[in-house]
C-alpha cells in the first residue's frame, strides 16, 4: 500500500463525515479534550509568565536590588558610593531617606511610608517615577516641596494633583515628646499607580525635604544598589559590605520579596505538571478512541488485508490517524490557548467593572491586575510535548489493528 494510500484511508477514519460515523465522533472527542487541555495550560503558563515578568521588570524596578544602610545617619554619601560603584556587577546607586509619616488632609488622616528621591539624579528619578509621565517628573524635580502618592493612598484621601496636605513626621528619636513632631506643608504634584502595593503607602518627596523633616540634618537613611544579577544580590552584598568601613549592612529584594518570588515559581511549576498530566489524560484518551475505531474498522481492515495490504500498512494507517487527531487538536489548543491568553485581562478587568470588585487587591497580591506574558517558546514546548504523546497513544491499537487476521474477522461478521 502506497503512502498517499495510508494517508488517505486515516483521513477518512478520521474526518469522514456522515451517521453512523462512530470513527469520526470518537476521533472529534480526543480532539475537543486535547483542545481544551492545551488552551488551559497555555493559558495559565502566560499568566504565571506573566507574574514572573511583573516581578523582575516592575516590582524589581521599585525595589532595590541590595539596600545599604549604617548604624549611624550617612551623611557624607559619595564617599561609600563611590566605592561602591567600582564593583563589576553594581549598575547604579541611589541615596534615599526613609520615614514614617502622616498625611492630613482636612478632617482625613492616613498612614504613609516616606520616600526621599535624589532629584539630581535623572535616571533614578525617571525610573521611579516612570508612571506619573515627563511633565509630572518635572513638575516634581523643580518644587522643594512636591509630593507624590500612589494612588491607592490618594484615593484614601481624596486628594488629586494641585491640592495641598500636611505632612506630619512623629519625633526622630532625639526627643520622645509631641513637639518633637514635624509638620510640612507640601502640594501634590502627581499621583502614581503602578500597579503594585507601593500605591497604597508611598508618598515620595525630595531627598533634601526627607532628610530634614526625618531630623538626619542632611544625611540620609542608605542607599538604594541596582545590580546586573538579581539572583546574586546575597553574594555582591557581602563583598560591598567588605569594602566599606565596620558599620555598614544589608539587605536584599530576596528578603522582601523573595518568598513571593518562590512561591509564584511553585505555583507555575505545581500547576504546569497539573495541566500536563490532564494532558496526558487526554492524549491517551487516543488509546480508547483509536482501540474503539478498529472494533468499528474490522470489517475495512479484513478488506485492506485481503486486497494485499500487510500487517505495516494497517499500522501505519492507524498511527497517521493518532498524529492527525495530535496535529489537530494541537493546533486548535495552541490558537485557543493564545486568544485566551490574550483576552484574559480585559475579561477580568471587564467582571471587576461588572461586579463592582477587585479580584487583585495589592494588600494581598503584588499587583493589581492579572498580568499576561504569551510566550512562543511555551506553546513551541507544549504544543511538541502534547503530539508526540498522541503519536505514542497511537501505538498500541495501530498494533492491535496489524494483528488482525482476516480470515477471522470475516468468520467472526457472518
């Protein structure tokens, strides 16, 4: 038997079309449950993906890589940054000033975490505060007495852009005594949403502001260290802290964020063995199917081997049939798969709207949104994996079909 002539006989066990079909429907089954296996798992392997890029890219973007920080107030900065900026791996550094505030906003009053930003120091400044755009950033380098909230804090106090607070920093430790308080007046210039739980805390103000009304008298808190290895940040703080003098340490975005970081690699890991076991659920569900269709088929099969096809031929036949019901179904996942993964965050965004909810909340979640990164090597790896399980499944009954003698099939049907 011809190759043309195998291929053409799977087609038509496959996709014959017509009642009393039982080929056809059994092969449409195996299909429709590889279809939907695969869009599922492509679906939430772009949403792990996605998590793990919002991670690197925009939570790791806010926080420092490695944090420096001295038993006493820095206040001559340049010095250890200039020591600290001769090391290899360390891409940029940041002075910055940390304190704990509260803002008042007529009979409003809020929590927030006090940032100082370096605002001579356009990249760090820039990337910060990316969100809020050029004309905001500017706005917020040229007033001494600029402040920006997220926008989760804003929406606390029902502040926008060009209202004025007062910001109300608690003794600095010199004095244990109300008026030891420092009050500020200051103007919102911007409200930042990132997206990630620094909205619902940060107010940011100049570095020289912070350092004051923090009581350091021009000195700040550490300094922010951004490194070319996210996954070494333990290492290059140990040999940054060898290199400045005793008083000096550290801490790193795997201490903050780490476990956050680990726990959405073990979900994406746990979850992907879960879909693809449904996989395999579904590409030896060709097993029964294929096992099925050659019971329906013995008459054909006795025909094809007394006509002189051999036992390889009847294999292959069914074995062609198994990879067209894999390519099939593959193909389909993989387009469903990508739509979905596409259509997912309007479609959440859409039930929040709908349902007036959050379903990510940035007290919980590190973002507010369901994050998407569709990546071609997943559906390439996956797509691979889910075919060449078929192919297998389809062994055993392409087998099982070669092994059966004509003579008793046809003995077997009178």
């Amino acid at each position: 038997m011809r190759r043309k002539e195998r291929l053409r006989m799977a087609l038509r066990y496959t996709f014959a079309m017509g009642r009393g079909n039982l080929s056809t429907f059994l092969s449409s089954l195996s299909m429709l449950g590889l279809v939907l296996a695969l869009g599922l798992l492509i679906v939430v392997l772009s949403v792990m993906n996605g998590f793990d890029k919002e991670m690197r890219e925009r939570i790791l973007s806010l926080v420092p890589h490695i944090t420096l920080y001295s038993h006493l107030p820095i206040a001559q900065w340049r010095e250890p940054a200039a020591v600290i900026g001769a090391h290899p791996a360390v891409l940029e550094i940041a002075p910055f000033t940390h304190f704990d505030s509260l803002l008042l906003r007529g009979g409003d009053i809020e929590t927030a975490r006090g940032i100082g930003l370096d605002v001579e120091d356009a990249a760090v400044t820039g990337r910060m505060l990316s969100a809020i755009g050029e004309e905001a950033i500017a706005e917020f380098r040229e007033r001494e007495d600029a402040l920006v909230l997220g926008v989760g804090l804003a929406g606390k106090l029902g502040v926008v852009p060009g209202d004025q607070l007062t910001l109300i920093v608690p003794g600095n430790g010199r004095e244990d005594t109300l008026s030891a308080a420092h009050f500020e007046t200051v103007r919102l210039t911007a409200v930042l949403d990132t997206g990630t739980e620094l909205d619902q805390a940060a107010a940011l103000v100049h570095l020289q502001l912070a350092s004051r009304i923090a009581g350091l008298d021009g000195a700040v808190s550490g300094l922010r260290v951004t490194t070319n290895d996210i996954f070494a940040v333990q290492r290059i703080a140990w040999e940054l802290i060898q290199q400045l003098e005793p008083g000096y340490y550290s801490t790193n975005w795997m201490m903050t964020h780490g476990n956050l970081y680990a726990a959405i690699q073990l979900s994406r890991d746990l979850v992907s063995i879960l879909l693809f076991s449904i996989i395999a659920v579904a590409a030896f569900n060709v097993v029964s199917s294929l096992v099925l269709v050659v019971f329906d088929k013995r008459g054909n099969i006795a025909i094809l081997r007394t006509l002189g096809a051999s036992p390889g031929d009847i294999a292959w036949i069914f074995i062609l049939q198994g990879g067209m019901i894999g390519l099939v179904g593959v193909v389909l996942g993989a387009v469903l798969g990508a739509l979905g993964s596409l259509a997912v965050p309007g479609l959440v965004a859409g039930l929040e709207q709908l349902l007036d909810m959050r379903f990510l909340n940035t007290d919980v979640y590190p973002v507010s949104f369901l994050p998407v990164d569709l990546r071609l090597n997943d559906i390439l790896a996956v797509a691979s994996v889910a075919f060449l399980m078929c192919l297998l499944a389809a062994i055993y009954p392409a087998r099982r079909a070669a092994a059966l003698a004509p003579a008793m099939i046809l003995n077997q049907d009178r």
